[in-house]
C-alpha cells in the first residue's frame, strides 16, 4: 500500500527537524560563553540536510530527509573588553562564541513550523489510510 | 458492468495515493538545499488511464501475452519539477503554501473518490441482499 511511504517519509523529516531543534537549543544555551583560548569558545553548530535515496523509491518522487553532518559556523569570533573575566588576557579582552542569537531564533521558528507541517502530513494521511479500510461497510 | 465502475475510482484512489506520496515528500523536503519540487499532472495520468492496456508484439499465439498499463507505474505518470514562484538561494523550489494546498486538495478528492466507491459497494450489497 503506497501510502505508507508517507509515514517513512515524513517519519524521517521531523526526526531530521528535531536535531536542528536540538543543536539550535544548544546554540542558544552557549551563546554568551566566553574564554580567553580561542580555540576552546564555544562555535555555533547547524545541521547539513540532504535528501534520502538509498531505500526509499526516488523514481515514484518519493525522497525522506537525512542528516549529513552538523558544521562549525566558521564566522569570526567577537573580542569583548571584559578586564573581569578570569580567563581575561592582558588587554582585558576574552572571545566569545559566534553564535548569531536572532539567526537561531528564525531556525528555531522554522524548525518548529516545519515539525507541525509533517505532522499534520501523518494525519491527513492516518485519516484516509482508516477510511480506506472501512471502505464498504 | 458495475465492476468497470469500481475499477474507474480504484484507479483514481491509486493515483491520488501515489500524488499524495510525492506531495508529502515535497513537504518533507522543504528545508533541504538543492531539493526540487515535483508533482504529478492528472491530465497526463487521467490519459494513460483510458489509453488502456498495452499489449507486447507476438508473433506466434504460444508467446505470452503480457499487458500493462501505463497508468499502473509511476514511471508512466511522469513526474515534473515545479517551476518556483520566486529563487531560493540554497536552489530548494519547495514553496510550503502551494504544496499544502496541494495535499489538502488532493486528500480531498481522494475521500471523494473513496466515498463514491462506498455508494457503489452499498449499491451492490443491496441489490445482493434486497430489502431488509
């Protein structure tokens, strides 16, 4: 029964929403981290989607999402005036992690919306898949 | 005759089952660069539909007579690619509002065609049983 496929398909796009909904959190949570090495601040992460053609049909248009890897932003780090910060170099500067805080907020939203939309897929798609099997009675 | 009836929405339900797949895919691909938007068209699906089956060339009455309809796979209802409304510059021409009007359409006439095909079932079984 090929509408199934549906659920694998649209299965595998909230699994790959959620890690983006996961790493924008993780994000969000180090965006003011601070240290004086900048080789151990805190880099901003986003998830690399692709499309999946290994098992499902790519022939009949039907292609579920994967994960291809999450990427270190590579933008430049901020050098904030902090003469507090315990690991405060001599001209009082220390780095603070890349993370972009209204960039993440839209993946967040995005994330979001794109999640309900999958589900609301799975529904619609539940709903008929039932009446289709009471066909008849 | 009434069973040439029923085959007309059975077929009908399988291509709204096989649109429905492409739609969620395109739905489910709405944030993945490089993904193109694909959809079926009924007017070409609805024609290899009554162009009926297609039968292999036999030269001798022994060789097997193999028939099939292009409706029936979906290499037969050629898949097109969406042309996007406006550019995306991660090259994805998914547009989310136009595929969920797309799916809600298509879910549509998909219980339309699964309620015509319960009228006809119904009609069937009463003719069968009579009057209660």
């Amino acid at each position: 029964m090929s509408l199934f496929d549906v659920f694998d398909t649209a299965g595998s796009a909230m699994s790959a929403q959620s890690v983006r909904m996961n790493v924008t959190s993780s994000n969000l949570a180090n965006a003011g981290s601070a240290s004086g090495d900048p080789d151990k601040v805190y880099r901003a992460r986003h998830p690399v989607f692709a499309t999946f053609r290994d098992t499902l049909d790519d022939r009949a248009g039907v292609t579920g999402v994967k994960i291809e890897g999450v990427v270190e932003s590579s933008a430049p780090l901020n050098l904030v005036y902090q003469p507090d910060h315990p690991e405060a170099d001599e001209a009082g500067n220390v780095y603070v992690s890349n993370v972009n805080t209204v960039e993440e907020m839209v993946n967040m939203i995005s994330a979001s919306r794109s999640y309900k939309n999958n589900v609301e897929i799975i529904n619609t798609t539940k709903e008929l898949l039932m009446q289709t099997l009471s066909l008849g009675r | 005759m009434e069973l040439n009836v029923l085959a007309t929405h059975e077929r009908a339900l399988t291509f709204r089952a096989m649109r429905n797949r492409v739609l969620a895919s395109n739905i489910a691909n709405a944030d993945t660069p490089g993904y193109k938007a694909r959809d079926i068209e009924f007017g070409a699906a609805l024609k290899n539909a009554q162009a009926g089956p297609q039968r292999m060339a036999t030269t001798s009455d022994l060789h097997l007579k193999g028939s099939a309809r292009a409706s029936d796979s979906p290499a037969g209802n050629r898949l097109k690619y969406r042309v996007p409304a406006q550019p995306t510059l991660d090259g994805n021409t998914v547009d989310t509002d136009v595929e969920q009007a797309a799916f809600a359409e298509n879910a549509l006439m998909y219980r339309a065609s699964l309620a015509f095909l319960d009228g006809r079932i119904r009609t069937i079984r009463y003719a069968l049983k009579g009057a209660d």
